[in-house]
C-alpha cells in the first residue's frame, strides 16, 4: 500500500494499455481530476464515468488494491501533497455547502478522532512517553501549522520535566538552536500535510548527531518516518485549506497527561510552587484560579 500510495498516478499510467474499455474512463478521470476522485463513493464514481460501481472495484483490483477503499484511500493520501492552498479551498465548497458546515466540519473531526484511537500504535505511545521521561534534553520542532502543536506540547512538558525547548524560526537559525544535540537527548518533529520541508530537514540533521528522535505525524507515507526512531499517527483529514488539528492535538494531550502521571510527585511540588507565583501576580481573575 505504501508504494502505491507514493506514485499511485504512475501506477495508473504503467497499467491503462492492459484496462478495459471502461476501466480506461475511470482511469482518466482519476487522473486529471484526483482531488473530486478521492471523496467519491465507488457508486457515485462509477456514475460520473459512466460506468457501473462493479467496474469501478474491478478497476482498483486490476491496480493491485483489495478494493475500492483502498484504492480511495491512496488518492486521498496522494492529495494531501499534491493539492495546492487555491485547490483545497475550491475543494471545500464540494465538502460543505454552507448550510451544513458546522456539522460536516465537526463530525469530520470526530471522525479523525476515532480513527486515530483505532489505529494508534499503543506500544509506541507507550515507549515515546518513557523516552519523554528519561530524556536529557528535548527538543520540539514543528512549523508552519504545526507550530501550534509544538508550542502547546512544549509548555505543558517543560512545566513537568524544565529540560524542553521548542525550537524556533527566529534570530537564531534552526540549525543554531540545535548545534549541541547529542547521545542522550530527544528530538520529537510534528508535521502534517502538506509537510514542512524545515522540520523533515531537522530531522535529518539531529538523527545524524545520534538523538533519539519521534515523530508525530499523520501516516506511514509521511517524509518523516524516514529519521524517525519511534512514530505516533493522528488523522488529520479535511478537504479544506484549514487543516485539522484535532486527533493530533488529543493525542499530543494523552502524551502530556502519561508524562505527568509518572511525575506525579514532582508535579504536585511544582504546581503548588505556581500557584503562589500566579497568586502573587494575579495571572487569573478572581473567579477563575483553575486555569493553567
């Protein structure tokens, strides 16, 4: 699936001579119009075309996929990458007339969010939190959009461990902020479609000083995977040019509340000790002394 996900137009290309007649229709409307293929059911494909829905599975099986869906779900991977800004936003009135957009938005972040607990590799989860625990320093690179999830995943860790730092795109380059990165320190790289060509480069860099490195990230087709030692998955599908940030901010939220169970001890002192602090400086309003 990984290598028909990577190059799945040049898989269609290599087998048109060999479709039928209307195997080629569907071939070709995939091709020049990917990005409406993707959300289409095999019936409403096949109608488009003009063929049958039977056609339209028989044709993801002559490339090689179990099924339709399957076969779908390689065009929605390819259109992650492939889709440029003005594209996705054409695309979006096709996903949700304005009527129903709350709704469809909505649900379509549930959806993310259950596929990403359906798939999660918990023994992954698992080992990433102790790597987080027992790591000299941690380094958390995430740009573009996923700045947001950087930030977020670096505040709450360096509140519980005082070792983290979210590197940045500022005065000092990123290369700079990651100069004295070594044997016993942790790299952990967010990135979503379409990936951040800086935090896969990062990544690279660091895997070669000897850190151990996560990446957190939205698949197995993902840039990243190639200097990531360990990789946790969130779905962050939406046919918008808003991406969906979601499944992988739980997710980020679930690896932050692991980390604070095995510091609980610590945690108690610390938050006790930023309890005054904000007393003191009136960080929060009167009615509000829960906050963090």
């Amino acid at each position: 699936m990984k290598e028909k996900g990577k190059d799945l137009l040049g898989l269609i290309r290599s087998n048109f001579s060999e479709l039928s007649k209307g195997q080629k229709l569907i071939a070709e409307f995939i091709t020049t119009q990917y990005d409406k293929a993707a959300f289409m059911t095999a019936a409403k494909l096949g109608e488009m075309v003009g063929v049958s829905e039977s056609t339209v599975v028989r044709f993801a099986i002559a490339l090689g996929f179990e099924g339709y869906p399957e076969l779908q779900r390689a065009l929605q991977e390819l259109i992650k990458t492939k889709l440029t800004t003005v594209q996705r936003i054409e695309m979006t009135s096709g996903f949700a007339s304005e009527n129903d957009v709350l709704r469809n938005i909505m649900k379509s972040d549930i959806d993310n969010i259950r596929a990403t607990l359906e798939e999660i590799d918990t023994k992954a989860y698992d080992d990433i939190v102790d790597l987080i625990v027992k790591a000299k320093k941690i380094y958390i690179i995430g740009f573009r959009t996923s700045t947001i999830l950087a930030d977020f995943l670096g505040y709450y860790l360096n509140l519980i461990l005082n070792n983290v730092r979210v590197v940045s795109q500022g005065i000092s380059d990123v290369y700079e902020q990651l100069f004295n990165i070594g044997e016993g320190d942790l790299v952990i790289a967010i990135s979503f479609p379409r990936y951040s060509r800086r935090t896969v480069e990062a990544l690279g860099f660091v895997k070669s000083r000897g850190a151990k490195t996560i990446a957190i990230t939205d698949g197995p087709l993902s840039p990243l995977l190639n200097n990531a030692d360990l990789s946790l998955y969130a779905k962050s599908n939406m046919a918008s040019f808003v991406d969906s940030l979601v499944a992988p901010l739980s997710l980020i939220n679930a690896l932050v509340i692991a980390v604070s169970l095995k510091e609980k001890d610590k945690l108690t002192n610390i938050f006790g000790r930023l309890e005054d602090i904000w007393g003191q400086f009136r960080i929060y309003s009167d009615k509000d002394r829960n906050g963090v």
